[in-house]
C-alpha cells in the first residue's frame, strides 16, 4: 500500500490519497478494510475511490463526494494504469468547497502516479 498525506489542505478540509496494486473485486474491498483500521480513516468523511480492471471494467465509488470518483476513474484510463485502486481520503473542513474539491482529487491522483513512478 502506497499511502499520501497531506496532499492538499483548503479551507479546513484536508486530503490524502492510498493504493495498492488489485486485481479483483475482492482485492478492492480488502484494501478498503486495510485502510479503515486506521480510525483517521474510517472517521473521514470521504473515501473516494476507482479502479479500472485490466479486461477495461470500471469500478467506482464517490462516498457521498459526488463525481469524485469519476474524477479519479478518469485519471487512470489517462495514465493506462490497470488493476490498481486509488482512494482519495477527505476530512472535511466545515466550508463547502464548490468545484475547487474536483482539482483537489486530480491533484491527489497526480500526486499517486508521480509517486508511482
């Protein structure tokens, strides 16, 4: 598991990003099991995530943060990266934060693949 904190901070709200090579629906939700025994986040309010399959299913989840995961989902057909989920984890701050939250998910998806590299 490859795991960024404090990729972005706006107006109270702060966001990391997880991931891990998963080759199966499975793998997704033990991954997600993964990174929730760690309260911080569990506790969040957001844990967007997408995974593209390398057979070309998509899978996505916004977790309330609407278009979140789309965002992400998006980013890895770009990127050519297959069998691999990334969560973008927010904690939110107490101000709405309109479309900047978008560019915020790109930021912390930029963030993965450049670790990646």
């Amino acid at each position: 598991m490859l795991q960024l904190e404090n990729v972005v901070s706006d107006r109270g709200s702060r966001y990391a990003v997880s991931g891990a090579p998963t080759a199966t629906p499975h793998d997704v939700t033990a991954f997600l099991k993964q990174l929730k025994r760690n309260k911080r986040y569990a506790k969040a309010t957001h844990n967007t995530w997408a995974v593209l399959y390398s057979d070309g299913t998509p899978v996505k989840n916004d977790d309330g943060e609407s278009g979140a995961g789309m965002v992400i989902l998006r980013m890895l057909e770009r990127a050519g990266l297959t069998d691999h989920v990334i969560v973008v984890t927010r904690w939110y701050g107490g101000k709405h934060l309109g479309g900047d939250r978008f560019r915020h998910v790109q930021t912390c998806v930029n963030a993965y693949l450049e670790a990646l590299d």
